[in-house]
C-alpha cells in the first residue's frame, strides 16, 4: 500500500436508516443539470470554471466535489435535437467518472439505447411512462431495473392527497402518487425520482412525509428531490424522510451550499456519506 | 482525493471483449481517461494474443451467457493464460452458476451466484445501488487503496466470501467486492464509474 486515499473512517460514522448489514452504504447527494440545446439553463455562479454552460465541465467539477451521481435533464428535448443530446451524453460518459441520468423526451426502448449506447447508466422517464406505462416494463426488461428511474412530479392539494402532474407539472392528474409509484416498481422501476411541486424553488426543505411515505413502502431508493436549501433540511430528508439520496440544483449552481461541506456536515451529524 | 492513477507501465496490448454487455463505452472511456488504448474485439485470435483482457458487464447473467455461447467466447475465456479482469456480471459469470433464472456460468471460481435476500424489518433494499465500502484488501489490484475506500454498486446477486476473496463488501451480508484465482480477477463494483479509486483499480490491473 504505497498510498492511501479516500479513508472514509466507517467505523466513525455507522450507516443510519439502513438497519443491519449494510454499514457501509453511503446516502448520494445528486446535483441536477437542466440542458437545453446541449448547454446548461438557469445559470450557475462559479469562478473556478471556464465555461459556465457546459454541462460536461460543470458535472466533471461537481464529480470532482464529491457527488455521487450527476442528473442531467434535456428540458426541451424534440426529435430535431436529439442528435445534440446523444453527443452530449457521449462526452459526459468520456470525462465524468461517476454515474449519471440522463432525462427528457424518452419515450421509446429506442431513445433509452441511444443514451445507454454513448453511457448514460440510467435513464429518468416521467409523463411518457404515465401515459403508456408498458414502457417502463419494456425498459425494464430490455436494460434491466437498475437503468429505469421513475420521475414523479406531485403536488399536496387541499384534499390531502398527492397527486401526480404531468408535463414539468403543467397537467394535473387524477392518479396518487403513491398508486402510481407503486404500480411504477412493479413494472419494473427501479428508483423512484420524487419531486415535490409544493416544495420546489421553496428552499424550505423537501416534502419529508411523502418522501417517508414511499420508502417505507417501496423496495426500491427513493431520490428526493425539491426544497433543500440549507444543510439541515439534507439531514431531515435521510433521518425523517428516509430518503437515499437527495437531488438538488440552484443551490449548489449557486453556491449556496458547497458539496464537500455539506458532506462533512452530514457525516458530523452521523449520516453515512462518501468523503 | 489525490490518487495518482496514470498509467506509468502500459504493458502491451488490452483487449474488451465485446458481447452484450452494456457498459463496453464506459469501460472504454475509463481507461482512456487514465492513458490506456484498448481495443473491443470478439475475435478469438485477438483476444487470447491480448496482454490483459477486460471482460465487462452490464444486464441479466442468462442473456450475457447466451450471448456469450453464440460466439464460442466461452471456451476461449476459460482457456485464457493473461490476467483477466471480470466487472459485475462479468465477475458473476466467472463463477460456478448464478440464481439469476438458473443460469450455468464459466465455472473458473468455484462459487455460486445467490440474490440478496435481505430481512423484511432490515428495510435494506435490492438492487444495491450506490456507493459502498471495500475492506479487508488484499493483491496487488487493490494498491494504493485505503480500507473502507468506496466504490459503485448496481447489483442484486452476488459471490459470497470464499478464499480467493480479495476485498469484502457488507449489504445485507459480507460478500466478495473482488476475488483473485489464478490469473483470473473479478470486481462486483463497477470500476470505470467509481471516481478515482475505480480508476486506480485499473491502472493496477493495466500494469500488473
């Protein structure tokens, strides 16, 4: 051992939430990307990078800061752009080490295998797999569970209810989200993407209830995404909403919270992370 | 994390052999990203002339041996003298037969493949999907690593602990991350999407 590296010090930081047998397992802490036309869209603030719109640099610099998996969502995906997308895809799987999502218009086994082609190790289907939810099965036994991410956009209505949206959640449903997530991992979802519309642009923490809802119930990771503005609303979303990962984007575009001090104040608060 | 993962010796030529398995760009890109050229080939000849040889993995154990078994690759792999280098399904497909719809494997490592079967309280869920941690490192493939180094899990089967094991890991059980018999090696993680210490993984098997 000429070298050590990445000492992780398990034996300080025992796994929480998982139960027995799984002490090392860390929760992910997921930056989102939003492209459009093969750059990134609501801006990021970093001096530390030369191009701020290239969605290849910003990921590497985050896999750099420690995050454990990048999302990269193609918000206007059309038919016209999806040659940008596949050559996006291709160069983020060439200098980024770390796993990624890629989401946006896939609605076909064929637009799923061009993105697994260039090494997208997963992809995130949302309002195309509610309205023909044979695609998740057909994904799911094409490229296995592993590759399927379920991306739910709901909301809290007066009623109590959640319910899903569709369309960046311009389109409300009559369907629960947690009928539909359900019926999602049976065909073969393998993670659930769960937004909370209440929530999002808040920064007044993520939907813990909902969230706790669906990690109880369902045997698959439930990434939690919308609300996290400070760094005790991520200890809240993997104590309280027993979430596994977290997904956020301005605030780390913005630098509002750094990835490697947000980690380091997880693991002080006895969250199991990757440092 | 400093981890020096360039290639210092790049000996000879490397080899991917090419089937069904999903994750052949990335492993591509992973050893270009530390200085390494390397060609994907099911051609018999290039293959057993190859220097090291990466057997990759992505999907379900059947199909990648069906797959497998329509090029006689099978037989070849199993004749191989050079240090091979199974990831994932490909570690998996190194051992004995794998639960995974019952499928006979190549049966160089004495061991089966089992499914995670977790407990119901444990709430532990399967597929793993994530980053865990290595420890216990032993051979030459792990340099440079420190204990509890982490790295990239997608799996629900796995090759439990047997005297080969190189490094454990801990879901649901200890298992083997990795195992070393003879010239053939195998990871359950996936090196090329595990930052810099999957990246080292490689270089230490490149120059082996």
């Amino acid at each position: 051992m000429e070298q050590n590296i990445n000492s992780s010090g398990a034996s300080q930081s025992p796994f929480r939430g998982g139960g027995a047998g799984a002490e090392g397992f860390a929760k992910r802490i997921i930056p989102c990307l939003d492209i459009r036309d093969g750059r990134t869209v609501k801006g990021v603030n970093f001096e530390n990078i030369r191009d701020a719109g290239d969605p290849v640099e910003l990921g590497a610099f985050y896999a750099e800061q420690g995050a454990d998996e990048l999302v990269f969502l193609d918000i206007t995906a059309t038919v016209e752009k999806r040659k940008t997308l596949s050559e996006l895809v291709n160069r983020i799987a060439r200098y980024i080490n770390i796993p990624f999502t890629v989401g946006g218009g896939v609605s076909s086994i064929d637009d799923a295998s061009v993105l697994l082609k260039n090494g997208a190790d997963k992809v995130s289907i949302n309002s195309a797999a509610f309205r023909n939810p044979q695609l998740i099965n057909d994904l799911a036994k094409e490229f296995g569970s592993q590759f399927v991410v379920l991306a739910i956009d709901t909301r809290l209505e007066d009623d109590g209810e959640w319910y899903v949206y569709l369309n960046g959640g311009r389109i409300k449903t009559q369907a629960k989200t947690i009928d539909w997530a359900k019926q999602a991992v049976d065909l073969g979802a393998g993670e659930i993407l769960l937004t909370s519309m209440n929530h999002d642009g808040t920064k007044q923490g993520f939907a813990l209830d909902i969230t706790s809802v669906l990690s109880d119930l369902l045997p698959v990771p439930i990434i939690a995404s919308g609300g996290g503005g400070t760094m005790p609303h991520f200890v809240d979303v993997f104590t309280k909403g027993k979430a596994d990962a977290a997904l956020a984007a301005s605030i780390f575009h913005f630098k509002e919270i750094s990835i490697p001090d947000l980690k380091s104040y997880l693991k002080e608060q006895n969250i199991h992370v990757r440092i | 994390m400093s981890i020096d993962s360039t290639i210092k010796e790049n000996r000879g030529n490397i080899v991917i052999v090419k089937y069904n398995a999903g994750n052949i760009q990335s492993v591509l890109y992973a050893l270009e990203r530390i200085g390494v050229n390397a060609i994907v080939t099911d051609n018999h000849e290039e293959i057993m002339a190859a220097d090291k040889v990466i057997f990759p993995g992505v999907g379900e154990a059947s199909s990648a041996m069906n797959s497998l078994k329509e090029n006689n690759l099978d037989a070849v792999i199993k004749e191989l003298k050079q240090p091979v280098l199974g990831i994932c399904v490909g570690m998996q497909l190194l051992c004995t037969f794998s639960e995974e719809n019952n499928t006979p494997c190549l049966d160089i490592l004495h061991q089966p493949v089992k499914l995670f079967r977790p407990e119901k309280y444990s709430k532990i869920k399967v597929p793993q999907i994530g980053w865990n941690t290595l420890y216990d490192l032993k051979s030459p493939l792990m340099e440079g690593l420190a204990e509890n180094s982490y790295c990239y899990f997608v799996h629900s089967y796995f090759v439990p602990l047997n005297e080969y094991t190189i490094a454990t890991t801990n879901y649901v059980q200890p298992y083997s991350a990795a195992f070393n018999k003879d010239n053939f090696y195998g990871v359950q993680f996936h090196t090329e999407k595990s930052s810099v210490v999957g990246e080292r993984i490689l270089k230490n098997f490149i120059e082996l």
